[in-house]
C-alpha cells in the first residue's frame, strides 16, 4: 500500500500565522538545463556556509505559477513554475515543485502507518494520537534524532522519487505541525527534520522550498531552504518577510474567499516581486466547477 493516499481538498495548509528573466531551460534527459544553478548543500546542523558546488535549480523571482496539488492539469498560458503532488508528474518544460507531506499523514494513509510505523505518530500523555483537526493528519514525532532518522528512511524515499520523476524541486508540507502538538513538539525538532530533508533533496540535484512557518525563517539558510513556498501570506501580512529571506524566490498562494485582503491588492502591493497566485480552496483542477486561478 502506497503511504501517500490521495485526497486532493486536504494536500494544502491555511496558515494560521504567528506572527525576471525568462526562463527558457533546454530539457536533457528530463533534467532541466541551461540555467544558473544553485550551489547550495547542507552539513551539519547548526550555523553553516553551504559550499557552492551542488547542482540544484532554484526557482527566479517573479515566475508565473500555478498550484496544483489537488490535481494537475494543463498549465495555463504563460505559466512556468507548477507545484504538484509527488504521485502526479511533472511538467516538461517548466519549472516543478513536489508537494510531499512530510510531518503529517496524509489522510487516508493512517491505517499503512498504522501497520508498519505505528511508533512514528505523535501521542499525547495518554497515548492517544495527535490529530489536526482542521485536515484529519496525524502528526509524525520529529521528538528525537532516531524518530527522525526513521522518518527520513521514508520521506527520503518520496524525495527521491521527486527526483528521480523529473521535479527541479520538492516543498515539505506542514513544518509548522509544532504549533499543533499541543507541547509535544518544538520548532528546533522540525528544524532538525527539515535539515535532514533539505540533505536529502540537495543530495538528488532538488531544490527544497520552506513551506510556510515564518517562526523558521531567521533559520532558513542553516536549515537549507532555497526559496519559499507561502499559502495566505498576504493575508497575514507576511508576504514582505518571505521575499526579503528569498531575495524574491517565493511562491505565494492565496486562496478565494479567504481573509479580507483582496487579490488585486495584494498583486499591487507584492506583484512586482514574487510569484502570486489565485487558487480555489480545493486546488480543483481546471474545468470542474469552482475551479479558480488568476496569477497578477
């Protein structure tokens, strides 16, 4: 049984915040090529220079993007960056980001591991897992350096999979499942997980985007993150901290309905620098009812 079951209206995090040139890549052998690569790969944890000889991608600043992590679909025109779920397959042509959730379960995928990493989800006091709520995850203990090494063994897999399917680069979804282990977990053990993640993604020629969590963002460089993939940003007034961090590398999504920040304003205030677009709630794909997409 695959540990990654589908169910596309949960594959996307509304953060609840504390707080260009053309890109016209050759395609050899499904690499991408041609462009600037990002020399960029992680030691240790804890302060350190990243050597400059990793042959990763990163995304440029301000590159029409679309979400599709509910379902891909045929990239509107002029889109050239589209994040897709790590089961779905990248675009040939265009810059691909991998959705892998990588600190929860995903739903539908509890009972596998159930089965075969029960000692890998997050308990309370009582034994009793930790759900959230709002998307019915299981979170995965990132508590102790053998937990995380055996959740690297998997989610590694997936990131190699990312890899080795033609994505130029992977998000890891819900960094910010500290803030809802009700104690059981702190940033500094997602930090930790996320730095063995980005090892890992550099190791396979990928970029690694942070997902969300400005909580880390002073910390993005130790970490290993190469630019940032933000749901809702402008809502909560973060999208600024975001493309500061990045140098303007940053995919931001806002979704319809949400908050009261309307899309034209948030493309007049941040447009000239990141990557903003327009979803639906669900990520439907285009022509099913309610799909919704509009980049600035």
């Amino acid at each position: 049984m695959a540990a990654h079951a589908p169910s596309p209206f949960f594959r996307r995090r509304r953060v609840v915040a504390r707080v260009a040139t053309s890109l016209a890549p050759a395609l050899v052998a499904g690499v991408l090529v041609g462009c600037s690569a990002a020399g960029e790969a992680s030691g240790e944890p804890g302060p350190r220079q990243r050597p400059e000889s990793t042959d990763v991608l990163r995304p440029e600043a301000g590159m029409p993007f679309d979400y599709q992590i509910g379902e891909g679909y045929t990239p509107p025109d002029g889109v050239r960056a589209v994040s897709r779920d790590r089961e779905d397959e990248p675009v040939p042509g265009l810059y691909n980001v991998c959705y892998v959730n990588a600190f929860q379960t995903q739903p539908g995928a509890l009972k596998w591991w159930q089965d075969t990493h029960p000692a890998l989800l997050l308990r309370d006091g009582d034994g009793e897992l930790i759900i959230d709520e709002g998307w019915d995850e299981v979170l995965l203990d990132t508590s102790t350096a053998a937990l995380r090494t055996e959740l690297a063994e998997i989610v590694g897999d997936w990131i190699d999979g990312c890899a080795e399917s033609g994505f130029q680069a992977v998000e890891p979804d819900n960094l910010d499942s500290f803030e809802r282990s009700r104690g059981r977990l702190t940033a500094e053990h997602n930090a930790a997980f996320a730095t063995t993640l980005a090892d890992r993604a550099h190791d396979g020629g990928l970029a690694i985007g942070q997902k969300n969590t400005t909580d880390l963002l002073d910390r993005h460089e130790e970490i290993g993150f190469d630019f940032a993939v933000a749901e809702e940003c402008a809502q909560f007034d973060e999208c600024d901290a975001y493309a500061d961090a990045y140098d303007d590398r940053v995919f931001a999504v806002e979704y319809e309905g949400e908050g009261d920040v309307g899309f034209d304003e948030s493309c007049s205030t941040w447009g000239d620098r990141i990557s903003l677009v327009l979803r639906d709630l669900a990520v439907l794909p285009a022509g099913e009812k309610g799909h919704v997409f509009r980049t600035c």
